[in-house]
C-alpha cells in the first residue's frame, strides 16, 4: 500500500474550510453554518419503520410546481444521525478518545461526539446545544413505487426438530436505489470539527433496522454551503428535485429507478434556484473544486501522520472551548 505523507496543517482541505469557518469554537452562538447536502442512496433493500412492520411515509405535494399529494417514505431525522454517531463514537475508541463515554447512560461531555451532537447535562458538567442539524429526509418519488413487503419466515429454532412452530412476519421494505435529499448543516465549528462530521457521513453505509443485513446506503455528497443561515429545507429540496425531473420526463419519472446522475444534476439546478431566492449569500463549494477537497480528504484519511495531526488539532480546539467554558 502507498504511504502518504500528509500534513494537517498545509492541506489543501484545511485553507479551503479556513476561508469560512470560525477559528475557535464560540462561547456564543455566531451563526456561522456550514450545510452539506447529500443524496443518501439505497443500494440495498432497507427498513425504515419506526416501529412494527410499515414504512413511515408522509402526505406531502409531489413539486412545488407539481401540486398533486403523494405518499413519500421519510427517512428519520434520528436514522440519519445515531449511525453517523456510531461510526464516530467507534473511530474514537480506536483513538482511544471518549472511552468512557457511554451513550445510553453516561455522557463524558468532553470527547468529540458529545461536544459536536450535544448532550444533556448530568452531574456538574454544562449541557452542549448539537452543532449538526438533520431533519427527516424524504424519498424522491412516491411511496407506491418503492415499497416491497417481504416475509420473514422466523423458524423457532427451540422446539424440537427445528421445524414445528414457524412464525411469520411481513415488513415493508424499501427497494435499492431509492435517493433521499438531505440537508446536514453544521453550526459554529471550526475545520477540524467539520471533518469529524464529514468522516461521519461519508464513511457510514448502514442504516434503517435490521442493518446488519441490509440498508446499505451511499452518501453523495454533491455541495456544500458557506453562510449564516440555513438554505432550504429536506422537503424543499425534495420537491424542486421532483420538479425538476417530472418536466424532463412526465408521468415515467415513476417507471424506472433513478439514475445518480439525473438526481445530482436535478440537486444542482435546485440548489442554485434557492440561492436565487435567498436573503442571504452564501459561498458554495462545488464541481472541480469539491472534487479537489474530496479527493485532499481521502489521501489525509489514508495518512497515518495526516490522520494524527487532524485529530490533534481537533482535540487542541475542543480543550480550548473546555478550559475557555468555564
Ligand atoms: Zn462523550
């Protein structure tokens, strides 16, 4: 395997987040926002229940052009955030960061996890307010499509034989290449804090229930925007994107599946008609240049030196606001 040496400090991804994000984790609220949006893809059937065996769907307008109601699975605010959490919380064990820090009972409050998603004040330590915002995100097309119920024929493995007493359970699943625009913003944290999250989102590939065999999901990240607001909403995007594909394609656009290019570039035309609206500007890292802080990302993540020094410079922010909070 090629080593790469790489520093933190002189990368090209550094100088380009530099430009827009704060130095130092605030003591208050600066409104300095990063948003990523992703197209969070299927590749795999997967359950999005909340609880029991059907899909959470939403009466929504299709557009917001195309008026008519349709039923879209939604992706839950809470199932795009605690597996990107995980796959956080697991890369610092192996760090040897937050180990003690126990999501269901305890939280440590100081490792990178509870300072960047929040967490609820227990004994003496201050409570953090999240800095990445999610919201459910919706699917493109309508629910009747991409639905298929598959039954589970659980064999009750305790009773003699193994054969007598099958129990049988139908769940909806949602079909591979299904695409939810998202929107995941962060607020008010600095370069190294925003890479912890972008690792988060790109390196997570499971989600839904059940996904330790299915609900495998790829995560595009197609722009990212510099500001000091919020552009527009999961729905919002959502439905420019559905606008934008029904007038190239009528009533066929719930024929086949999606293609990742069509959706990219539906993303892109909404994306910039937003900021057309918009009150307020925004920098947008896009094209050639997010693929040149993408392809800097993956040889620093690839680099054991580039690794190290992004983390030191991660854990040296975070005792800064520690020791600066108090
Ligand atoms: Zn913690």
């Amino acid at each position: 395997m090629k080593t790469l040496t790489m520093t933190w400090q002189d990368s090209v991804a550094k100088e380009m987040l530099d430009q827009h994000l704060v130095k130092e984790i605030p003591l208050s609220p600066q409104r300095n926002y990063a948003s990523m949006i992703v197209l969070r893809e299927c590749h795999s059937t997967a359950v999005l229940t909340t609880e029991g065996t059907v899909l959470d769907v939403e009466l929504v307008r299709s557009g917001e052009e195309q008026e008519d109601l349709i039923s879209r699975v939604v992706l839950q605010k809470r199932k795009q955030v605690a597996p990107e959490r995980r796959t956080g919380r697991a890369f610092n064990r192996q760090l040897e960061v937050g180990e003690k820090c126990d999501y269901m009972n305890e939280m440590c409050g100081k490792c990178p996890d509870c300072l960047i998603y929040g967490f609820a004040a227990s004994k003496g330590e201050g409570a953090q307010r999240a800095r990445v915002m999610t919201d459910s995100g919706f699917a493109i097309r309508s629910y009747d499509g991409m639905q298929r119920s598959i039954t589970l024929n659980a064999i009750k493995d305790t009773s003699a034989g193994g054969v007598a007493g099958s129990a049988f359970a139908e769940r909806e699943h949602i079909r591979p290449q299904v695409f939810f625009p998202t929107v995941e913003s962060t607020v008010d944290v600095t370069s190294a804090e925003f890479m912890y999250i972008l690792r988060n989102i790109l390196t997570t590939t499971r989600y839904g229930a059940e996904s330790n065999r299915q609900g495998y999901v790829k995560n595009h990240l197609v722009a990212v925007l510099f500001g000091s607001g919020e552009l527009l909403s999961n729905l919002s995007l959502t439905q420019k994107v559905y606008d934008r594909l029904y007038a190239k394609t009528g009533d066929k656009i719930h024929e086949f599946p999606l293609s990742l290019s069509e959706v990219t570039e539906a993303t892109h035309s909404a994306m910039n008609d937003a900021l057309e609206e918009s009150y307020l500007p925004f920098d947008r890292l896009v094209g050639e240049d997010l693929n040149k802080f993408l392809g800097n990302v993956r040889d620093l993540w690839k680099s054991e030196e580039g690794n190290q020094l992004w983390q030191e410079q991660l854990k040296s922010d975070q005792q800064e606001y520690i020791s600066n909070r108090k």
